[in-house]
C-alpha cells in the first residue's frame, strides 16, 4: 500500500511541474491578467458591446462603441475580461474602463465596473 500511496505522490509532482512549466512558458500567472493579444476579436468586440450597452442600461448614457483599445483577462470561475475602450456620445468619444465577468457555460455575463478614465 505504501508503494501505492509513493506512486501517486509522484505522479502528482510530476504533473504539478508540468502545469507550472507551461504556465512560465506562456507568461500566465494562475489568477494574474493576461494581455489581450487581439483586440479585434469577435468575442472581445461582443464583451466590450455588453458592456457598453449594459452601461447604458444601468445609467441612461447613449454611448456607442468605437473600439478596443487594449483589454486583459483573468481566469477565475469563469473569465474576467478588463477592456479599455473608447465610446462616444454623440459625437465625442471618450476612453474608459469596463471589467466583465463571463461564464460561457452558464451563458452569463456580469458588468463588474465601468468608468472613465
């Protein structure tokens, strides 16, 4: 039993180094932000859409999407996106903060925050 037991801690080392070696390799820290590499994405577009549309439902402003401008993410129970992007309203576009958090599974999305900056 205890060669049973000796096994399995080594094969959890095993794969508790490799998760951490692809991790270092990819520059992903579990819990840190990760830059958005693609900001013109579909999906980064339809995050940064709810958020400015969600904005505008919780406040009243009319602003209308102009793009991206940088974002991150953060893998938690689901993906938290941080995005800059510049909105206008009317005719003056501004720069601002969104933070989302998605879970896809649950088809759910949350504004966390958004404010200018």
């Amino acid at each position: 039993m205890k060669l049973h037991n000796n096994v399995a801690i080594v094969v959890l080392l095993i794969l508790s180094v490799s998760v951490i070696s692809e991790a270092v390799k990819n520059h992903v820290l579990v819990g840190g932000w990760t830059p958005i590499r693609d900001t013109k994405d579909p999906h980064v577009a339809e995050i940064a859409e709810f958020a400015v549309t969600e904005y505008g439902k919780q406040s009243g402003a009319k602003l209308i999407l102009v793009k991206v401008i940088k974002g991150e993410t953060q893998v938690v129970s689901g993906t938290n996106y941080r995005l800059v992007l510049s909105a206008k309203d009317k005719s003056v576009a501004k720069n601002y903060e969104a933070l989302v958090w998605e879970k896809p599974w649950l088809h759910f999305r949350n504004l966390t925050s958004f404010k200018p900056l």
